[in-house]
C-alpha cells in the first residue's frame, strides 16, 4: 500500500519577504579608487578588500502596494502641471484691444474702486493689467511724453477710502464723487489732480478739489512727482471739508515717484511708490 506525503503548510512567519522591487539603479561616475592600506572597505551588501574593482551602488524600495514609484509619479505630475502652467500663459495670444475690452468690462459698476472691491474682481483687474503690461508699446514712456501730455480721466485706482475716513469726509451720502481727472502739461513739467464733487446739502452745488504738482524725468519709464499747492472751489465746499481738509488732501496727494508701466494713445497705467494702481484713459478738456 502506498503512502502518500502531505506536506504541512509553512507557518506565516517562516514565508520569506518579497524581494525587494528594484526602483533605481544609481552608477556611480567613476570607479572608487583603491588603496594600499590593507584596509577592508564595506558595501551594502558585503566586505571587500580594499584595490577591488569598481562597484555600483543600488537603491532599493521595500515592496509596499500602491507606494513604489509614487515619488516619481508625484514629481512627473507636479512638472506636467508646471508646464500646462507655462503653456496656458504663453498660448493668451489675445491682442491688446482684446485685453483693454476685458479690462474696461472688469471695471464696470465699482465707482473707479475708490470704496474698495471684492478681493477676487481686485485680483481679476491686477492679471488684465499684467498682461496689457507686459505687452507694452511704449517701454520708455519718458522718452516719448508727446503721449503723456493733455488731459486724462481715471478710470480705476487702488486708492480707497473707507470706514471712518468715508464717514468723515462726507462721501456716504451727503457728498458725491464725480470724475478724477489729470492734465498733464509736458513743456511746463506739471500736472494737476482735478477731484470732482457734488453736496447735495447746496442744491446740488457742483465744486472741485485740483491738486497741483511738478514732476521730473528720473528714467526711462518713471517720474518724480513733487506737490506743490491745492485748492478747493467753491468756498462753501471749502467749508464743507475744511475741518477734514487734511485726511483729504492726504489721500490724493500725489508726491513720491510714479512708474508708467503701460501707454498708448488711449490708455496709460501706472504704478506708484506707496504700491498704488492707476489707469486712465484719454480725455476731452472740460
């Protein structure tokens, strides 16, 4: 009668690990040069005597499901996406009329931003700029201020005015704000702030607050601007803002250096030393 063998089943514990998955195989530039000391040297896998040939070191991973090469797969990722980055960047091929289009279209119904913006609208308007920036057809605005000169209308600004100095100086309800405008003189190296107001505490008494100042060429793309004098008409909107004529006058005083980041014949954009934005358009005199 013959006897069949069963083989007892092999206890868990005494399964040999997996063999380590090869993920890299780094070789070494050049050779380890050998000795005459006698010396042993160790690898990672053996003692050898020292003066032995080359040898190449081999990084392994521990065989872990859903980890080996994650890395890798990570760093792959993170660069396709950097280049899809590079990609949509350079592939906004819109021309500049379209950039202006979208730009004056961001700008609609925020009161130029003098009373703040949504900071996602804020961040909209700063990319079309940047982008009409580094489009610029005029990079050395200073050398060309033919394009500076006459009168200009802003149409957004990263001034504001809010809270308390709104409150103080009238403008939640009792005064209105209308057009700011520039005109710039090139010859005489000046240029004059033309705040428009309303009261309507006056019968809708119409006054203004001009703010005037000299400027100087300090390169090819910025001026130094110094204030020189202010004047607010008539004299009963004068009496209106005298107690506050300060906080006024400190918000739109424009002494310090402006760089003109962006110029054409219809729009000019500049950026000041206090971190401020502005962009005008071209205007009519009034």
């Amino acid at each position: 009668m013959a006897t069949k063998l069963v083989q007892p089943p092999v206890p868990a514990s005494h399964v040999a690990p997996p063999i380590p998955i090869l993920t890299k195989m780094m070789r070494a530039h050049r050779p380890v040069t050998a000795t005459h000391s006698g010396s042993r040297r160790r690898s990672i896998f053996a003692e050898f005597p020292s003066g032995s040939g080359p040898f190449y070191a081999i990084r392994v991973a521990e065989q872990s499901p859903g980890l080996v090469g994650d890395d890798q797969d990570i760093a792959v990722k993170e660069e396709e996406e950097e280049e899809d980055e590079q990609e949509g960047a350079s592939s906004d091929n819109r021309t500049i009329a379209n950039v202006k289009a979208d730009l004056y279209q961001a700008v609609q119904g925020i009161n130029r931003g003098i009373f703040g913006v949504p900071s996602a609208k804020k961040s909209e308007i700063e990319a079309l700029v940047k982008l009409l920036e580094s489009q610029n057809p005029t990079p050395e605005p200073t050398l060309n201020l033919d394009k500076v000169n006459g009168w200009w209308k802003l149409v957004y600004s990263t001034i504001t005015i809010l809270g308390s100095k709104r409150t103080k100086l009238g403008l939640r309800d009792f005064i209105t704000l209308g057009d700011f405008l520039q005109i710039i003189d090139v010859e005489e190296a000046k240029a004059v702030n033309v705040i428009k107001f309303n009261a309507r505490g006056f019968n809708f008494l119409n006054g203004e607050l001009k703010v005037e100042a000299s400027f100087k060429i300090a390169s090819k793309s910025r001026v130094d601007i110094k204030y020189d004098s202010s004047t607010i008409t008539p004299d009963q909107l004068m009496n209106v803002f005298k107690q506050n004529y300060d906080l006024l006058l400190g918000i739109f005083n424009p002494e310090g250096w402006l760089e003109i980041t962006y110029l054409d014949d219809s729009m000019r954009i500049g950026r000041d030393d206090k971190g401020n934005l502005f962009i005008l358009e071209r205007s009519e005199a009034t």
